[in-house]
C-alpha cells in the first residue's frame, strides 16, 4: 500500500465528514487524559489495520513536517 499524504485525497470515499463526526463523538465527554488515550489507541489500530509499516513510517514522517509548517 502506498502512502497518500496529499492533504487533498480523498482516501475516505467521500465520508470524510462522518469520520470526523464519529471522533468527535468518541472523545465527547472525555477528559483530556481519557481523550489522549483514545488517540493513542486509535493510531496503533489505524497503524495495524493498514499493515504497511513503510507506509505507517511515511504518514508519521508526513506529519511531522506538516506540524513544521503550522
């Protein structure tokens, strides 16, 4: 699997809005220590469920360099 990290690929088919609604929704209520573990296990799933680790390194290393340029 390749790594798309162009910000504009739409690699959700189109329900780029309901997975944005379904995270929010699991971090409603949260505090932020329960919010940071959600995301933590959300990464190592996502991680798991692609199955490339060259393509998990490369979205890594993708968001590295966008957090540089915030």
């Amino acid at each position: 699997m390749m790594a798309r990290l162009d910000p504009g690929h739409d690699g959700l088919g189109g329900r780029a809005d309901d997975v944005y609604e379904a995270l929010l929704a699991a971090h409603a209520g949260l505090s932020e220590v329960e919010s940071a573990a959600l995301n933590a296990r959300l990464i190592l799933l996502l991680c798991n469920a692609v199955g490339d680790p060259g393509a998990v390194l490369a979205v890594i290393a993708g968001a590295g360099k966008a957090r540089a340029l915030d």
